[in-house]
C-alpha cells in the first residue's frame, strides 16, 4: 500500500493539569489535529484507501454515513483535495438546517441525497452505476471507511507513535471504538510490545463489537502475512451511555471537565472514551501512576453540532 503524502503526523501532546488530576502521566495522540481534511481518524483512513485508489485510475467515490459522520465530511473534503466527485448517501431525513459535518461536505462540493438507512445499499448501487454512466470511475467506500486500508493506516499509525515517543511508551493507550478498524490497526501494531489497547464502545455491545475488531484483524494479518487468531482484545462496552449519539449528564460533566484542562471531546465519541479512562483511573484498572495515551480520534464538528451544547 502507498504512503500517505496528504496529511503527515499528527502530534503527542502531554496534559500536566489533567495528569495531576488523574494522578497518571497523560498523553494525548492527537489525531483530531490531522491536517488535510477537518482532521480525526476518518483522514487517517482515507488517506491510505484513496491515493491507494487513484494509482488504479479512481476519480470518484461514493460513501454514506449519517448526518454528522466525520467520515463524509472527511470525504468530502478529501475528494475535493484530489480532484474527485464525491458522492454520498446520507442515511436519515434531510435536516432542516446543515450544521457541522454536513454543512461542511455540502461546501465541499458533495453531492448528497438523503434515503432511509433500510434503502442505503439500494441508493449506493445506484449511485455507482449513475457515476460510472456519467464516465467516472467510482470507488464504493464503506461507511466509516471500514475497510483493510483503513485497519492498515492504523497499524502504521502504531509506528508513528512509536518514533515519537523514544523509547518511553505508554502502558495503556485508549480510544474511542465503533466499526473496530481503529482498533485491529491499533492493536496489530502493538504487538510485541507491553502496550494494552482498550477500546470503548460508542455502540455495540462487547460481544459483537469485538467481533467486528476481530474480523478486521484477521482481514489485516492475511495482507500481513501475520496470525492475529492469539491475541487478546479489549472492547468495553460500560461506557455507551445509553448507545450511539446518546449522552449522560455524567458524559456531559466530563466534556466540560476536560475543556477547562484546554482537552476539546465530543459527546458521540472521544467523550465516552475518555469518561471510561477517568473510570478506569478511579476503580484502579489502571494503576495510579500509569502512563496512559488517549487516543484522540476527532469529532470537534460533533461537539460544535450537538443539541446538548449548543444554546
Ligand atoms: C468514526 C470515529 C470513531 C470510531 O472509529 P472506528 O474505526 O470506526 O472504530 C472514533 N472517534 C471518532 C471521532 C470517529 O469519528
């Protein structure tokens, strides 16, 4: 697979007042701050599956997620980096206004329709066959750039950070945790190290969320000519808050908590990764005087569009 040329390193940032706080030594992987497009694990993905896809002759994509996806503003974005027509197939009721995420494709230059989420694979297939019509060449991307590129930006992502930290590396890294490709890249390219990757749920539960996790770590060890079938996962389910975009006042105190350490989370995802951290300090899980990495995967757009903090 190529490199990415798009969006270089994202940086390790160290939180003293939070570390004092936690009584741990905390960093943070700052994802969110990837440059290229909006930022957040979504860009780390595409920029291995569409430079992959442009060296085979792709000029377009089609995707679909629902109105605050950072993976379509992702996208969005990204195609119009490259000269590409985006196509994406939002799964719920066009909203009255465009906020975050969407307001952000929508200026991108995306074309973008509205369907149920039963009528998503019907509006996608369409959509390459109205593309490929026109003369394009479409790529179909999975909603949340779920995918072996994706799960492989993150195993390389592992040597990122590895580099960065020179030798000291963290004893827990946590991160927040949906389709698992995050987290099979993550935990693929930690192995042979003492790094424990916990990721929290901002949806299924352990069972089935671990699942996906481990479904995409076989797909990765097959391309890496590595068996992953050994190696133990870490999905945690305790933290949903009542399931995916659904928030808890407890969820709310910790996003105003951390703000005011000058840590920005959002209510969908790195919110709910980083309250399980915090929870995980207290009961002891992780030891008092750890060195833990946060993971931040992105998601300013879904605090700047959420009900809950907009006033
Ligand atoms: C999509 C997303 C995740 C989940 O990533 P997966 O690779 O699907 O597990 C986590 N955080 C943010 C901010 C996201 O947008």
């Amino acid at each position: 697979m190529l490199s990415p040329k798009l969006c270089g390193n994202s940086p390790v940032v160290c939180y003293e007042q939070l570390s004092a706080a936690l009584g741990i030594t905390l960093s943070v992987k700052h994802d969110d701050y990837l440059a290229g497009a909006g930022g957040g694990n979504k860009v780390r993905k595409l920029q291995y599956i569409m430079p992959t896809a442009a060296q085979r002759g792709y000029n377009a994509l089609v995707t679909t997620g629902s109105a605050q996806s950072n993976h379509i503003r992702a996208a969005a974005l990204m195609a119009a980096q490259q000269g590409w027509h985006a196509r994406i197939i939002v799964h719920e009721a066009e909203p009255e206004k465009y906020l975050g995420n969407l307001l952000i494709a929508q200026l991108a230059g995306a074309e973008i329709s509205f369907c149920r989420r039963e009528d998503v694979a019907k509006a996608m297939d369409q959509a390459m066959d109205e593309l490929s019509g026109r003369g394009l060449k479409p790529l179909y991307i999975w909603g949340g750039g779920h995918c072996l590129e994706g799960a492989y930006a993150f195993y390389m992502a592992a040597d990122e950070l590895m580099k960065q930290c020179e030798g000291k590396l963290p004893d827990f890294i946590v991160h927040a945790s949906g389709t698992g490709t995050t987290q099979a890249g993550l935990v693929a390219g930690f192995q042979g190290t003492s790094i424990q990757v916990i990721g929290v749920s901002v949806a299924h539960d352990a069972s089935r969320g671990a699942s996906v996790v481990r479904d995409s770590l076989n797909q990765l060890g097959r391309h890496l000519n590595a068996d992953y079938s050994a190696v133990s996962l870490q999905f945690r389910d305790e933290w949903r808050e009542g399931g995916y975009g659904k928030v808890s006042d407890r969820l709310i105190a910790t996003i105003r908590r951390a703000a005011r350490c000058s840590l920005l989370l959002d209510p969908t995802y790195t919110g709910k990764a980083f309250l399980a951290l915090e929870d995980m300090v207290a009961s002891g899980e992780i030891p008092r005087g750890s060195r833990v990495l946060f993971w931040h995967t992105g998601g300013l757009m879904n605090l700047l569009s959420s009900p809950h903090f907009v006033s």
